[in-house]
C-alpha cells in the first residue's frame, strides 16, 4: 500500500503513477478480502461437511471496487495516451518545462 | 400507471440519468442527446417535487433496493437532512442543461455530443446518488462514477487547450487516493461492526463507547479521504485547474453541485455516525477542520487576487468559499450546521452564475476569459455583464443578494460560539473578495475602450438570468432557504441527542 502511494508520489512518469495506483488500490483491496477470513471458516457454501464459513460480503464489495479500479486505470491510460499524443512526452518535468515555455 | 413510477420516486432520482446516458451514448445527432437530457431532467424535477411532498407527509422515506431490509440491503434515506439539496440538485441541473447546449456545441466536436451528454447524465445521476445514500460502501461506488465522469468531461476541455488533460489526470490520480483511502476507513468500520448501513454503524459503534484505535483509524481514514474529494484546503490542489481548464459548462455543474454533494455526506458522516465519539469529534473539528477553514479562506481568498485568468480566479474563490463552509459546520451547533447548509444553497447559485456568464464570455471572444481580454465587455454584452456583476457582489456578501444572507448567519453563529479572531478574519477576507472582484469590475465597465453593443443569445442569458434572478429574491425573500437548511439542522442535531 505504502509502496503504490510511494510511487505514485516520486515517479515523474505519468504511466508510472498509474502504475503506482493501480499497486495502492489492490492493497487495499487484498486488506479487504482479509478481513473475511473467520478462523477454521470454509468457503461459503452450503454443505454438510462445515458449520463455519468465512464472510463473503467483502469479496462481493470488492469485486465491485476491482470494477471501479479498473475503470480508473483505464481511464488514466486513456489520458496518459492523449497526453502523450499532444505533448509527445509524459514526463511531468518534460511537460511542466513546455507549459513553461508556451505561457511566455 | 404513474403511480408505479411515482413509488420507486427515491431510486428512479439516480437511476433514470443513469439509464439514460447509457442510451443516448452513440447517439451521432447534435440536438437530440441534449433534447433528451432536458426531458429526463425535467421528469428528475418532477420526482424530486414528489420526494419533497412525501417528505412534508412522513418526514422520512427509506427506499430498500430489491426489498432487502437493512442493514442487509442498500439503503437510500431521505430526510428533512437532504431533501432541500436533492431539490436545489434538481433545479440547478435542469437549467445548467438548458444553458449548456450552445456552449458545448462550440467548445468540443459536435461528433462528441452523445458522449458529452452521456458523461454529463452520469455525472448527474451518481452526484445525486451521493446525495440519497445510506449506505457508505455504496457511497465509494457513487464517489467513483462521478469522479470518472466528471475526469472524462474535463478532459473534453482538451479542444480548447490541452492542459485540460493534465489538469484531468492530476484529479484522477489525487481522486483515486482521496477514494482509496475512504475506502481503507470503510474497511476498518466494516470489520469492527459488520454492517455499512449508516444508521446500523450508530447501534454497532455504541458498543465501543470508550473508543477502539481501529476505529478512530477507520473514521481519519474516512474523512481524509472525503476532504481530498470535497476539496478542503491542504488538498484541493486538484480543483483550480480541474475547474478553470474544462469546458464552460462543465466548469458550471461540477463548481455549483459536484463539491457540495461531497461536503454535505462529509457533515452527514461527522454529525450522524461519528457524534458517538465526542471527544473524538471535537477533536477534530477543533483541531482540524476549524483551522484548516480558516486557512482555505484566507489563503484561497489571497491567491484568487493574483490571478488573471477568470476562471482560475473563480476556483480559487471555491475554495475561500468551501472553507467558510466548513468554517461554519466546524462550529458543533445548531446555528453553525444552519449557516453551513445556507451556505452550501447559496453558494450553489452564486458559483453557477458566475461560470454560466464567464462561459459566455469564453465561447463569445473564442479564447480563454483573462482580465485583460474583459476590457469594455460591460458595455459589449451588457446583459450577462449586469447578471456576472450582481452574482459577484452576491459572492462578496452585499445586502440584497443571498450571499449577504450567508455571511449574515455565519457571523451570527460565529458570534453565538464567541469566535471573535474568526469573524475578524471572515471579515478580512470578504474585504478581500471585493479587492478581486473589483478587478472585473474596472476592466468591463471603467476602461476607456468603449465598444459597441452586440447582440446576445438569448438561449444562453436566459438560464444566467434565472440564476441571477434567484439571487435577488433568496437576498430579499430568504426564509425557503433557510428554512431548508434550519430543517437539515434540526434532524442532524436530534439525531445527536437520541
């Protein structure tokens, strides 16, 4: 989680840091999913052979959130593309010296 | 027949846009997807009215999605607490389309108008579901749509100028986080009590009265993550250029509607989950939020002067003006959740106005506002000159506007809580404002170019008007407002005390 938010903070790349998320969001995700370990559980299906199971509620939210996670990545490659195409770079230095440069 | 439709009124709200952008997505015709947007808002409009007439009956409606009960199904509330929003929502939406059709046709490839429209539903759709939902996983799922959305408009902005895309990346990235980390807190919530309900979380919090760290985790988690998203001050550095390099009309819906919606579950969130934990709370609002207002109005205030660019001048203003609401929702009572809710209203109006008119103006000279390229428009364009002038004196606070109400009610709750250095520095930086707002002033009307008067399209001053108009009769006639806000108070606070 850490290391996601790391690089997300310090890489001048911009495909970098959606890289950067992407790790930071499935972190979290992972955290999520070990929440629902309940101690000696089974998988939650019916059978005669358990009495335990684990929670399934937050698989089923996370699954949601994967979808959310990869609408995001998505998204942010599609932008990254159109900054690449307009700018011909997608380092934020690169960019912030011709922005820079255009405003004078 | 209607009746069905009119039963399902507080799901139909968020999920009519929502079914609708999916259509109208491939449309290739230019006037159609707006023709149709216009009809879904209209008919949005009229569920929101009987949502407001059931609310008059009943005072609560809570809508189980699929009959599951909670706290095992999601939940949408209404109540006295957001029914004024959803209406307001309701209202500004509708005219904000209406005035955005010409705008857009000008601004991104007229191909593009399915797409703009269906990005513009969706936000609209999950902006409104942040607005109803009881449910905080839920909330996230509605968090991200809109963010998506509203990325994806801004970076329509990129036909006029292309840091229009950076400015979208920087709000995917700094979004995600602020969402990410929501949902963090939202995970530690979850694995205390097991529920994610917000009424239920109250019952199950209770049981660790004397305070769990994982819990005051999950709760920081939680609210950090809905600050960066509501823009509050040391992390709104997404918003400025988020807001001043989308397109007009984009700028218009996401600066009156798409913060407001976040701010309003934020105080939902501290005054009905988290009031369980005093000290807590206290804690935070008086050592965090309280000082971080202060901060956002003074240094949003300060930076708004040097710009020259309208539009970034006006999102600087944002976030002068979301601090003097969280200024008064830090205040812990009655009064200050009133001001807050005043505000919010109030600040709605304002903001769309003055983007609606400098949207015009973008759109009219063909390149972006800036200071300089204003000269002598008061006499150009002097209809939605006069209407950005009485939005403008309304940001600043004078009589007669609804912004004078605003700071009439933050004063008189600063002054209940004797907040003595806060009325000063709110006093200060309303000085302020009229130091940056009479910079517009001077270059439309008291330069010497004088030019001739052109027409203008009524299509698109009419919605200025109807804002501006607003203004006026919520500065003279104000009780609608404030008694909205004075009843979202009320059910906040009894909630405190049950």
């Amino acid at each position: 989680m850490v290391g996601g938010l790391f690089i997300i903070i310090t890489s001048q790349n911009y495909l970098k840091k959606v890289i950067g998320l992407a790790i930071f969001q499935t972190a979290v995700f992972v955290f999520f999913v070990s929440l629902a370990k309940v101690l000696d559980g089974t998988a939650p299906i019916l059978t005669k052979m358990a009495n335990v199971y684990s929670n399934p509620l937050p698989h089923v939210l996370i699954l949601t959130a994967i979808v959310v996670g990869v609408a995001t990545s998505a998204l942010g490659l599609a932008l990254v593309l159109q900054i690449y195409r307009n700018y011909e770079t997608i380092e934020e230095k690169e960019i912030q010296s011709l922005e820079l440069k255009s405003d004078k | 027949m209607f009746n069905i439709f009119l039963d399902d009124a507080a799901a139909l709200v968020v999920v009519l846009p929502l079914l609708i952008s999916a259509i109208i997505a491939f449309m290739p015709s230019k006037i159609w997807p707006w023709i149709i947007s216009l009809v879904t808002l209209v008919l949005h409009l009229v569920l929101s009215l009987h949502l407001l007439k059931e609310i008059s009956i009943s005072g609560l409606i809570v809508y189980e999605f699929g009959n599951w009960e909670p706290p095992w199904g999601i939940s949408f509330k209404i109540d006295g607490v957001n029914i004024g929003l959803q209406l307001l929502f309701s209202i500004f939406v509708l005219i904000s389309t209406f005035y955005s059709r010409k705008i857009f046709l000008s601004e991104i490839d007229s191909g593009d108008s399915g797409k703009a429209y269906s990005l513009w539903l969706l936000a609209i759709g999950s902006l409104n579901g942040i607005i109803l939902t009881n449910d905080i996983f839920n909330l996230f799922v509605f968090l991200e749509i809109s963010a998506l959305a509203s990325i994806s408009l801004i970076a329509l902005g990129a036909g006029q100028n292309r840091k229009a895309l950076l400015a979208a990346f920087n709000y995917l990235i700094i979004g995600a986080i602020g969402a990410t980390f929501y949902v963090i807190g939202v995970g530690f919530a979850y694995a205390m009590t097991g529920t994610l309900n917000m009424n239920d979380l109250v019952i199950q919090l209770a049981q660790y009265s004397d305070g769990q760290l994982a819990i005051f985790a999950g709760m920081s988690f939680m609210l950090i993550g809905l600050m960066v998203k509501a823009a509050i001050f040391p992390v709104h550095i997404w918003l400025p250029p988020a807001y001043s390099y989308a397109p007009s009309a984009v700028s218009t819906l996401l600066a009156a509607l798409a913060t407001k919606t976040i701010l309003y579950f934020f105080v939902r969130l501290l005054y009905e989950v988290f009031i369980i934990y005093p000290s807590y709370l206290s804690l935070f609002l008086d050592f965090v939020l309280y000082p971080l207002s202060l901060l956002a109005i003074f240094i949003g205030t300060l930076i708004a002067i040097y710009q020259d660019d309208i539009k970034k001048l006006l999102a600087f203003s944002s976030i002068a003006q979301i601090g003097y609401i969280t200024l008064a929702f830090s205040l812990k009572d009655h009064s200050g959740i009133t001001s807050g809710f005043i505000h919010i209203f109030n600040h709605a109006l304002i903001k769309g106005g003055l983007f609606m008119a400098v949207g015009y103006f973008a759109i009219l000279q063909k390149d972006r506002v800036t200071l300089t390229s204003l000269k002598g428009f008061g006499y150009k364009y002097p209809i939605t000159s006069f209407a950005l002038l009485i939005c403008g004196l309304s940001l600043i606070g004078l009589p007669l506007t609804n912004g004078f109400i605003s700071k009439l009610y933050l004063f008189q709750a600063l002054y209940t809580n004797q907040m003595y250095f806060s009325i000063a520095l709110v006093a200060v930086s309303s000085a302020l404002a009229v130091a940056y707002f009479w910079k517009i002033v001077e270059q439309m009307w008291f330069s010497e170019i004088k030019l001739k008067t052109e027409k203008e399209d009524a299509y698109i001053y009419l919605p200025i008007w109807i804002i501006t108009f607003s203004i006026i009769v919520f500065g003279i006639y104000s009780s609608p407002i404030i008694e909205f806000s004075n009843l979202s108070a009320d059910y906040l606070i009894s909630g405190y005390q049950n």
